[in-house]
C-alpha cells in the first residue's frame, strides 16, 4: 500500500464546476498536508496547504482535512481551462525538526472542458 | 523575488557515464530536498540536506550520491548510469523561518535522458 493514495484520473468536468480532488493516506502520525499543481514537464507548484481538521479556503480552492478517516481533499470552484493539470498530495509525517521531506502521491490528473 | 535554481535544464548521457546536478536554493534557505519523478510517476524522495548535514533519505541508489556546501547550493552526482535514470530531477528548498507547516519551493528541473 502506497503511504499517499489519489485516484489517478483523469477527472474530467465542464468549465464552472466544482471540481474535487480526494487523497488518503496511512501513516497516523502524519500532521501536515499539501496540494501541489504540476503542469506536463513543470515543476510541482503549492497551492494549498492545511495541518487542522476542517476546512482551509483560499480563493476558489478549499482544502479539508478528516484526520480520524485519514483523507485531505481539494475543492476547485468555478473550474477554468487554467486548472487542467495533474494535482500532487502530499504529506509530511513528522514536524519535530520541520525538515522531514514530504511524501507525495501519483496525483489526479484533472481537465477542465471549456 | 529569486527562486530554486537549478542547472542544467536539460542533459542526455550515455550509459555508464556520470552526471551532476547543481541546485541553488531560494537566499536564507537552509534546506535541500532532492526528487526523481519518472515519467506519469509521482516525485519521489531521494535525499535531503540541513546546514550542510544529510537530514534524510529516501529511495537514492547508491550510485547516486549529494552534498551540500558551505554556500547552501546542492550538488547530485550519479554514476554508471542507467537507462532507468531518465527522469525530472527537482530541487526543493525550504526556510527555517517559516512555520513548520510550510511546503517548499521547487527548481524547475533538470531533465535528464540517458541513452
């Protein structure tokens, strides 16, 4: 079993809807968690990040974190032709010395249809 | 403002040959992180240095091997190279001011293909 799981996609929906993105994950100890996009032959750019249970929004994207069901997820409002990517969770297990690297799933490949 | 460097951008190599990566961490960045991502593959870890000190380590060969030096830039060197080595190889840097919480910022990467 793969420590970050994310269904690979591709997730396709029409320009102006919500996509959702869902990730999980097996290391309980984990205790931050990412969202990266990554454009084809780009480097991985952060778009969210959330360490409590609930939800974070930053402007279309809202992230939600369920540490008891071990699963972060990604809302993308009023979804652009922009947005087409593959979207990277990641998690980091240990923040004592805030330098463990992170671990990242396969990503969900999302397209965004005009 | 100054982001991950990274040289080269691209790179193509024989097999059995060596290559080295250099990457430049964002100014006042301690920490250097070190992926492979093959192709439809998520990045995976390789190696990570702190103040010059490997902090940890992931999935790297042992022909690899990566320093850090007193200027905080990263070097990877590779050996006897394979064909299974063709990937994107980013750098990521992170700060020791930012709450532990944070992300880091990757390189744009080097992409390296071994024929």
């Amino acid at each position: 079993q793969k420590e970050v799981e994310q269904n690979s996609g591709p997730l396709s929906v029409p320009e102006g809807a919500i996509a959702s993105l869902n990730c999980t994950y097996s290391d309980r100890g984990s205790q931050s968690f990412f969202w990266y996009r990554q454009y084809s032959g780009k480097s991985p750019e952060l778009i969210m990040f959330i360490y409590s249970n609930g939800d974070k929004e930053d402007g279309r994207f809202t992230a939600q974190l369920n540490k008891a069901s071990q699963y972060v997820s990604l809302l993308i409002r009023d979804s652009q032709p922009s947005d087409s990517a593959t979207y990277l969770c990641a998690v980091r297990s240990r923040v004592d010395t805030g330098r463990r690297a992170l671990t990242f799933g396969s990503g969900t490949r999302l397209q965004v249809q005009p | 403002a100054a982001g991950v460097i990274q040289s080269p951008r691209h790179l193509i190599k024989e097999k059995r040959e060596t290559a080295t990566l250099k990457c430049y961490p964002i100014p006042r960045h301690d920490t250097v992180y070190w992926y492979q991502q093959g192709p439809g593959q998520d990045p995976q870890f390789l190696i990570s240095f702190y103040e010059k000190m490997q902090s940890d380590k992931g999935s790297i060969p042992d022909r690899f091997s990566a320093q850090q030096f007193s200027d905080y830039h990263s070097e990877l060197n590779m050996s006897s190279l394979e064909l299974g080595d063709s990937a994107l190889y980013f750098c990521a840097s992170s700060s020791p001011s930012r709450p532990l919480n944070y992300g880091y910022t990757f390189g744009s990467g080097t992409r390296l293909t071994v024929v």
